[in-house]
C-alpha cells in the first residue's frame, strides 16, 4: 500500500505503552466495517496512543488515522478545575485536524466515562464539527454506576478481537454515566447497538445524529 493509501497522523513522543498483557474478543466492533467502501478513504481518529497492532489493522484500508492521547491532557486530568468554557477550549486545542477533515470512525474505547458532566458536555461540543451524517464509534460504557474501571488502554487485533494493555500513567478518576445520561450530554451520537460484557461494562456502537 502506497503512503498516499495509508497516512498516520499524531502527536510526537515516546509511545507510553507496556506489552499486551490479554486479548478481548468484541462481537460488536466488526459491525464498523459493514458498510465500509474499499475504493473510499477511511478517516479514523482514535482516543488513544498509536499502539502497533492498530497501525498495522488500519494498513490494510485505504485510510488516514489521528491518534488523540487525551488521557494524558490537562484539560482531561484536571477536568474538576476548569470551567466548562475552559474544557471545552482544551478539547478545541486537540483537535486541529486539517481543514475539511471528517471522521468517518471515532474510537473512544473507555474515555468517556473519565469525564465528568461538564466534561463530556465540552468534548461533544468540541467533536461535532469533524463529524458527518454517516460518523461511527465504538466504545464502552458501564451496566450500573458502580462499576470499577481497569487503568487499561486497548488496540485492535483483528475485526473480532481486541488486545489489552496496562496503562503506564496514573489511574484516573472515574465518571461513569447511565445511558440516559450520555444520550443527553454526547447529543451528537445515538446508541446503535449495546452488548453487555461478564465485568458489567456495556460495550457500545453509535452512530452519528447530525
């Protein structure tokens, strides 16, 4: 594949990543690629770090990836702090994608439930302009409040499988959120479909309401 097919887009660094330490399988994130066209680029952007296994699934596509590590921003580690305004300001910043990017697959894996209310609101509002009518993403939500999250990043393995690695930064606070509650404050998506996993947390595909 051609560098043109297949461009990385991400912050420079040292890759923050201990070795895969388990392997998920996912019955809901093969469901991305149904209606994928070969002959299209893919515009994918991932919360996360630019793990290995994920640059190498990706390759196959014709395909321009961007790898937001926003786990590790202050606007996210200090969310408590910060006015909604601000949060939102710090979410603006991440996302200086090039002019007439949209996304056509966002993967937020867990992300979402380490952001508090004020938070999430902020990201939907910073997200929206890179969407289209046609956007995707995956992720995992919870069952109930009382989950407890793994300090946890996850890759892509294949269609069907997913590898887990132990996060080198410091666990997070947790901020999970009813289904209710992140229809109301990630308005620019809808819930597709919903799986819930052995552990309690609900694995989740969405699609964009623009």
């Amino acid at each position: 594949m051609s560098e043109a097919a297949f461009q990385l887009d991400t912050a420079p660094g040292p890759l923050r990543a201990g070795p895969v330490t388990s392997q998920e399988p996912s019955k809901l994130f093969s469901a991305l690629f149904r209606q994928v066209d070969p002959d299209q680029r893919l515009t994918v952007l991932e919360i996360g770090t630019a793990l290995p296994e994920t640059v190498d699934f990706f390759s196959q596509f014709r395909c321009r990836l961007h790898f937001c590590d926003l786990y590790a921003e202050p606007c996210v580690r200090e969310q408590s702090d910060l006015s909604e305004t601000e949060l939102r300001h710090g979410f603006e910043e991440q996302f200086r994608f090039p002019a007439g990017t949209a996304f056509d697959l966002c993967l937020f894996w867990d992300f979402l439930s380490y952001l508090d209310d004020a938070a999430l609101r902020a990201f939907n509002s910073a997200l929206r302009p890179w969407l289209h009518s046609n956007t995707q993403a995956h992720g995992f939500g919870v069952h109930h409040l009382a989950i407890s999250l793994e300090n946890i990043q996850y890759g892509v393995q294949d269609r069907e499988t997913l590898s887990v690695r132990q996060r080198l930064t410091s666990q997070m606070r947790a901020h999970p959120h009813s289904q209710i509650e992140m229809h109301d404050m990630l308005d620019c998506f809808k819930f597709e479909r919903g799986l819930l996993l052995p552990d309690g947390k609900l694995e989740m595909l969405l699609k964009s309401r623009l």
